[in-house]
C-alpha cells in the first residue's frame, strides 16, 4: 500500500515541475486550481449519486 502512496506522490511532483518549467509560478496556481475544482466536481457528483442511491433505497422499502 506504501508504494502506491510514493508513485503518487512522486507523480504529482512530476507533475508540478513540469507546470512550473512551462509557466513558472503561474502554473502551479493553475494546476492548484484545477485541481481543486476537479475535487469539487467529483466530490458533488459521489455525494448526489449516494444521496439519490439512499433515498431509492428507503423509497422501496417502504413499498415493500
């Protein structure tokens, strides 16, 4: 399991040198950026399809 926490990270690092090689500090505030809001968006879709999941789940079994 460590070694998967090392080949993130060690790709994330990768991935900020060569933001900041291309855009200088600029693109390390990019890349933050959209990074953020990529963890915003997939967090609200998880969170909207859990919650619907739940509700069908108490809807049919109050059918039942």
């Amino acid at each position: 399991m460590k070694k998967n926490y090392i080949a993130f990270f060690a790709f994330l690092v990768c991935l900020l040198y060569i933001s900041w090689l291309e855009e200088g500090w600029k693109g390390l505030f990019l890349l933050f950026l959209k990074g953020v809001v990529i963890f915003i968006t997939i967090y609200g879709v998880v969170f909207v399809m859990v919650w619907s999941i739940m509700k069908l789940v108490v809807f049919f079994k109050r059918r039942l």
